[in-house]
C-alpha cells in the first residue's frame, strides 16, 4: 500500500459520523459542526478529514471526550461507551450540508 492510500484511509477511519442534537444544531447556525470521531483522533488529523472529505476551510477544531453513563440493561447495571467528540469551525460563508441533516 502506498503512503498516499494509507493517509486516504486514515481520513476515512477518523470521522465517524455527525453528532446529531439540540445544541449541534444551534451550533451548525455558528458555521461550527460537531463530529464523533476515533480515540486516538488528534485535533490535526480530524481538520485535514474534514477539509480534505467536504472541501471546505478549518479555521479551529476543539475536542471533547464524554464519559459513557451507567445505565439499567434488563436489570442489570450496564455502561455506555466514551464518545470523542470534534467541534469543528469553519470559515465565513462555508457549510457541511451532510452534518446538518439536509443531506
């Protein structure tokens, strides 16, 4: 595999789906989507995913790691997986339009 194939499929393992809520959708108003991306994601490789993926211009990433809650499955104490999340912010007058759920 060539180095250009391996930097292709890292991009595509960082970015794993659009954080879809309340507040990312109050924050896609702010041109600031939120993706759940992969642990070990750097704040470096979800802003070349996320340019090289939409084609749109990164001006700041910020990151976020949720804990998972403890929750009852059939009685049973259970726990939720840890999500990372990617704040991402984009440049005036740029949009995602599949983060949004207009896709």
């Amino acid at each position: 595999m060539s180095s250009e194939q391996a930097l292709n499929q890292r991009v595509l393992s960082v970015l794993r789906a659009p954080h879809v809520s309340e507040k990312s959708t109050r924050l896609s108003e702010h041109n600031q989507y939120v993706f759940a991306v992969a642990p070990d994601a750097t704040k470096a490789d979800v802003k070349s995913a996320v340019e090289q993926m939409f084609d749109v211009n990164v001006v700041s990433v910020n990151m976020a790691n949720v804990k998972g809650k403890l929750k009852m499955f059939r009685f049973r104490p259970g726990r939720k997986a840890n999500v990372r999340k990617a704040y991402v912010r984009l440049a005036e007058g740029q949009t995602i339009e599949a983060a949004a759920g207009r896709a």
